[in-house]
C-alpha cells in the first residue's frame, strides 16, 4: 500500500472523523472527510474537508469517486452509492453488505441468529400501532425493550417497557422487540481485521452505570471470569470475520445474572468505548482503523495500564460558547488526559469531549473520577 498517496475518504466529520484524521496526520496520510459543515470537529485537522451529505447519494458518489479507499465514522450513510462506489472498484471498509444489515436492528439480529450467536429472542413490528395490539392481546409480553429498526443513537432508537403504564412512550415506525435481558454487565470489545485476514482484539471493557442508570465511566480490565473473557474475545473474532468488514467492529455484549453472554449490538468504525486506547493501548484504535482498511499489518493492543474513559457531557441548563469550568484542576491531576472536541456549542448532554483515566489500578481510577465530576462541568457564560 503507498500511504503517501492513496486517498482515504471518511464519511462523517464529527470527533470520531477528528481522532482519525489525527492518526492519518501522523502519517501525514491524505484523509478526507465529508459531512455537512467545515466548523465540524474534523474540520480543523482534515488533511482536505468536502462540505456535503453523506446521506445523499450524489454527494456520496462525487466524494468517493475522486478516493481510493472509503470508510465511515457513522453507519447512517447512503448505501446505495456505497454500492456504486464497490462496482466500480473502489474500496470500501466496512462493505455496504455488512453495513445494509448493521443499520437495521431487525437484520443484525437476524444475522446473529443465523450463525447460532446468542441474541435476546426478538420479533420485528410495521408500527407501533401493530405493536400496541400485540401487546394488548398477550401475544407480545412484558417487560421488553423496544428498538427502531432505523436510526438510533446513544439509546434514543430504545424504549425499555417495563409496564403497560409505560406504553404511552413507544415509539413510532417500524421496530423491534426483544424480551429484557436480566442486565449483571454491560461489556464492549472492539476488534480489527485486515483483508490478509489478520485479527486482533483489544481488552473487553466495562460499562460502569451509577444508581440511576446513567452511565458513569468505562473501565478496562473489566471485571469479568477468565471464562467469560475467553468468550468475548472468541465471539469477537468471529462475528467480524462472518460479517467480512476490515477495520474495527465495536461489540456491544450483555452478561446477564445467570452469567450468560448475549450479544447486543455492533458498530463497524471506532467507537466510544475505544477512547482509552489513545493513552492505554500500544496502538489505539484510529490507528488500528487505518491499518485494517488499507490492509497494512495490524497494531499491538497491549494495554498498557488499567483505565477509564469518561464522557465530557454538555451540562443541564445551559446551551450556548462552551466554557469548561475547572479544567485547570483537572489537568493537575497526574495520568489523566483530556479530549475536547471543539464542538462550537454546548447542549445538555452533548458529548463535547472525554476524560481517560489511567492509574495502577481501580481505586485510584475511581479516586480521580469522583474528583474530576466534583470539579469540572461544560457551561455556557
Ligand atoms: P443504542 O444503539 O442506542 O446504543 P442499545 O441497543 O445499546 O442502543 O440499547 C441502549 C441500552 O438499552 C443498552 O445499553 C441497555 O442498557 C438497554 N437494552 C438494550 N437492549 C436490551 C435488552 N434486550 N434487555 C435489557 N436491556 C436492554
């Protein structure tokens, strides 16, 4: 592969395209990125950014047309000239087959079932209407969790249905359902494939939620039976080589109070619970996306010390020019390093960055988170 030359275009120009273009920029890699506005986050370090829509196919087919290699840094793309774009040769990681099923729960959970991989028994509905008269004549029981078959994002495509006081929140379109899971951990493990068919995984990581279900941190090593990290990582290898995507396939599992695994969801591109790897891992998980889509050998993933990784959320109540309150304590604090990503506005919630927490072991992790969530919140003045 002639990294000096060979045109890498990424879909998507959000932090995820930002962090890319940062490893791209180490081999001084030419990089690419498509979405709507240059004042996106990667649009400060793209090595060019081509303002566009990556949901459109005539901006999708113009953008791909002039690269060599195509990947994505959101699933939410026009397939359709993803498809054009593979028939006239061009490279494209993940391959719109993987992706076609990916952004559909309905197919993913298909997928998994086929190939006799543990998914929570599932049943797919045209609307919510079809759905409520299920429920109400006892053929579909509670509690379920009730899923989009488009897009969700961050849990906004997920309902969780506990009782029939619940079903005024469903959502609308086409969906799915799954029985609830008796949720003991949420696990993730992202995993890299190159087209030589080199595979490598990095650790499973933890998400740690607090008493309200919020997510607080995740954590790696997660804390898990050398039995259950064999699993994960087993599965791992093999849910990406049956899906045949090069790059990083994120894997989203569920260990449930019986101690059984079931796989929930993945995302083929790197992914927020990857984060750590910049500081924690031998080679993080931008670069090891690169390495797997220009089918170059793929990274160590060593990790290098135990590690959290916090989201910075826009905090409740303000909206506005960010200002990041207390971060000069923050960078006091030794072994922790902070992203942000130049997002020109805060919202509640709005992922504006993240905080990894390294240290020698979990004490000390959760030690500096409780100082960092006492002293630093994203304002608006
Ligand atoms: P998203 O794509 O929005 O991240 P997920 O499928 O990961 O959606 O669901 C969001 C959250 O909803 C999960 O992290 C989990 O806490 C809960 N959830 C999802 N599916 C189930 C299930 N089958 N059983 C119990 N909880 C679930």
């Amino acid at each position: 592969m002639d990294i000096a030359n060979v045109k890498v275009g990424i879909l998507g120009g959000g932090q995820l395209g930002k962090m890319l273009n940062y490893y791209g920029n180490h081999w001084h890699l030419p990089l690419f990125n498509l979405d709507k506005s240059e004042n996106f986050p990667a649009g400060i370090n793209a090595y060019h950014f081509t303002e566009g829509d990556f949901k459109n196919y005539d901006d999708v087919v113009a953008f791909g047309k002039e690269m060599d290699v195509i990947t994505i840094e959101i699933e939410h793309v026009n397939i359709e000239a993803l498809q054009y774009l593979e028939s006239i040769g061009k490279i494209v990681h993940p391959c719109s087959e993987a992706l076609i099923t990916i952004k559909d729960k309905f197919l993913q959970n298909e997928f998994y079932a086929a190939h006799s991989l543990p998914t929570p028994e599932y049943k797919s509905f045209a609307s919510r209407s079809d759905l409520l008269t299920s429920i109400q004549s006892h053929d579909t029981k509670l509690p379920l969790v009730q899923k989009t078959r488009g897009e969700g994002y961050d849990g906004r495509g997920v309902k969780v249905v506990d009782s029939m006081k619940d079903l005024s929140d469903l959502l609308e379109g086409p969906c799915i359902v799954e029985t609830k899971t008796r949720i003991a951990k949420e696990l993730a493990v992202i995993v890299a494939r190159n087209d030589d068919g080199q595979v490598v995984c990095y650790d499973p990581v933890e998400m740690v939620f607090n008493d309200n279900n919020i997510l607080e941190y995740l954590y790696t090593p997660a804390n898990v039976s050398v039995d259950i990290q064999a699993s994960l990582l087993k599965y791992a290898k093999s849910i990406i080589e049956l899906y045949k995507i090069s790059g990083l396939l994120a894997i989203e599992f569920f260990l449930d109070t019986d101690h059984q695994l079931w796989v929930n969801e993945v995302a083929p591109r790197p992914h927020n619970s990857g984060h750590h790897t910049i500081e924690n891992a031998v080679t993080s998980q931008f670069e090891q996306h690169l390495r797997g889509i220009l089918n170059l050998p793929l990274g160590d993933t060593t990790m290098l010390q135990p590690a959290a990784m916090i989201n910075i959320l826009g905090e409740e109540g303000y909206e506005g020019k960010p200002y990041y309150q207390g971060i000069e304590e923050v960078f006091k604090i030794p072994n922790v390093h902070v992203h942000l990503y130049g997002k020109p506005e805060t919202r509640p919630h709005r992922k504006m960055g993240h905080i990894t927490v390294c240290g020698n072991d979990r004490s000390e992790i959760e030690e500096k988170i409780k100082k960092i969530s006492k002293i630093f919140k994203v304002i608006s003045k």
